[in-house]
C-alpha cells in the first residue's frame, strides 16, 4: 500500500486515483465502482475529511439520499441534491466505505487509510440493482 505524507505546502494537490471495479471484484461493466483521490489542503488540526459525489453508473446523474458510512466508528452522511456528502472530524487510520441507495448495488472500499490532515475524496457510481449484461 503506498503511503502518504503531507507537505507544509498550503495548496499542494496529491491526486491518486484508485479504481475499485465492480467492488466485490467483478470486472462487469453492470457493478457499482468508485474513485478514490487523496487532497492534501486540510487545516492542521490533525483530523481527516472524507467528501465526494455518489452518481449513477450510467446516466451519470447525481443521487440525491444515497447514504455513505465509514466503519469502525461508524459515521453516515447522506447526499443532498447534488449527490455530494461530507464526513468531518475523523482521526488518522484505516476505514472502510461504503455507498447504498435503494434499487442500487452497494458498494465498498476497503483499508482506506487516512493520514492527518487530508482530505480524501471518494466518488461513487452506483449500478442499478435490475441491470444485467445483455440486456
């Protein structure tokens, strides 16, 4: 797993993009997947923020009260109309997240793990739960 540090620099970007397809290891154009981007401009407080956007697969259109958890503690956020969440004021640490939506596949990433002071950003394409290939 590559580690990252951050750096005094106030506006340095550290963009690492992860692609987590299908979510259960399925290669299937018809799963859930997300995109994991690490941003290093958090104020020094020594916490982390996750925030991202949960859309649909195929349409690309935003869903709005898609409910996204961090494990162990647990903290849930919801989407507003944008599809957008925000979890703050989470310790340095590895997490897993998830997104769900009814009459979406869920979807989760596993071992995130959080350094001070960043913010994570983590985005979701959920598939329809009645897509299948073919049809």
């Amino acid at each position: 797993m590559m580690k990252i540090c951050s750096k005094p620099y106030p506006v340095l970007l550290l963009f690492i993009a992860l692609w987590a397809a299908g979510c259960a290891g399925s290669k299937s154009n018809f799963e859930s997947q997300s995109t994991l981007l690490t941003v290093d401009t958090m104020p020094q407080n020594g916490k982390c923020r996750i925030t991202g956007r949960v859309i649909d697969r195929f349409t690309k259109e935003s869903l709005d009260g898609a409910i996204v958890e961090v494990v162990s503690p647990l903290y849930i956020s919801k989407t507003d109309l944008k599809g957008s969440y925000t979890i703050n004021e989470l310790d340095a640490g590895e997490y897993n997240i998830s997104a769900r939506m009814s009459g979406y596949k869920h979807c989760t990433l596993s071992h995130i793990k959080l350094g001070k002071d960043l913010i994570i950003v983590v985005d979701f394409e959920l598939a329809p739960e009645n897509m299948e290939p073919g049809k």
